[in-house]
C-alpha cells in the first residue's frame, strides 16, 4: 500500500499568512516536514467543503486552484493551476454550502513542493472572476507518494512480441 499524507487547508487555520479574501487564501506549509524526500511525485485527489451559507442561496460552481505547486492538469493548451471544481449544495430555504467530494474531480499528480507558500483560488468557471459569496472552508488533498520504481515503470516503452507465429 502507497505511503499516504493528508494536507489541511482551513481558511481559519494557523497556518493562513494572507486572507484578503476567502477567494485567495495564502497558507505556509512545512513541506519538508509533511512529506518524506524519497518521493518526487505525489498522486492526489482532494476534499472541499465550506461552512454553511444562511444570507442567501449560494449559485455558483466553480475551480479550486492552488497556486505554488506544480500539477500535471491542463486546460488543453498549457498547464493550469485548476485542480478540480467545486459546487454549491442547496439545504432549504436560504441554507447552503459549497462541495466538491473525492469522487467529483479526477485525480491528479504534483512534484514534491519546493514553495512553503501555497495559495488556494477559488473562481467561478471563467477562471477569474472570485466565487460570490464565499464562506470560510477546509480543502483536505490526500498525497500519496510515487516511488521511483513506478516513475521509471510509467516511462518505458512496453516491447511487444513480433516474432511470426508458428503454426503446427
């Protein structure tokens, strides 16, 4: 079984440096400290889920970016820093939170942080414009590390056998 981290990003952490918005969250993380050198990938896949919105019906979908980090998602032209979406949930009347489960993103890959400062963006599909009315939230990314042994297993070419067939 794969060596796996959790990583806790909560917009009321100790570890915020900069909340100017919950849109644009900035953390510090300890990278050396979390994650073992060993690894220079992680496979990942995330959680997201905000508190519960009561001053109106949240309608906005929208990415979770991170910024500080290097992916493998792209947007179909260069690489992106989207990881995934997230969506509003409607309680009733005028309750509802923000979501994204484990099973709504693929999964993706990143090298080993080198940036202790890693900043989650959070917009509406357009990629720039900040989702309304954000309340306070916790993103958890579960990393697991990729030895090097799949690193160069994921890198060579597969040899088929063309030899002609004999036939009796």
């Amino acid at each position: 079984m794969p060596e796996s981290y959790n990583i806790i990003f909560c917009s009321r952490g100790n570890n915020v440096i900069n909340k100017t918005s919950l849109n644009a969250v900035q953390y510090n993380v300890n990278w050396s400290v979390i994650l073992p050198k060993k690894f220079k990938k992680f496979h990942c896949q995330f959680i997201f889920k905000s508190e519960n919105y009561s001053s109106g019906v949240l309608t906005d979908n929208g990415f979770v970016g991170m910024q500080g980090i290097v992916s493998n998602c792209y947007d179909g032209l260069s690489r992106t820093s989207n990881l995934g979406i997230i969506y509003p949930v409607f309680l009733g009347g005028t309750n509802s939170f923000y979501n994204s489960t484990n099973n709504d993103n693929n999964d993706f890959y990143i090298d080993y942080p080198i940036n202790n400062l890693v900043t989650i963006i959070l917009n509406k599909f357009d990629g720039v414009t900040p989702m309304g009315s954000m309340p306070n939230y916790t993103l958890i990314m579960n990393l697991q590390g990729v030895t090097d042994e799949e690193l160069r297993n994921d890198n060579t070419p597969m040899l088929l056998d063309v030899s002609p067939l004999k036939l009796s």
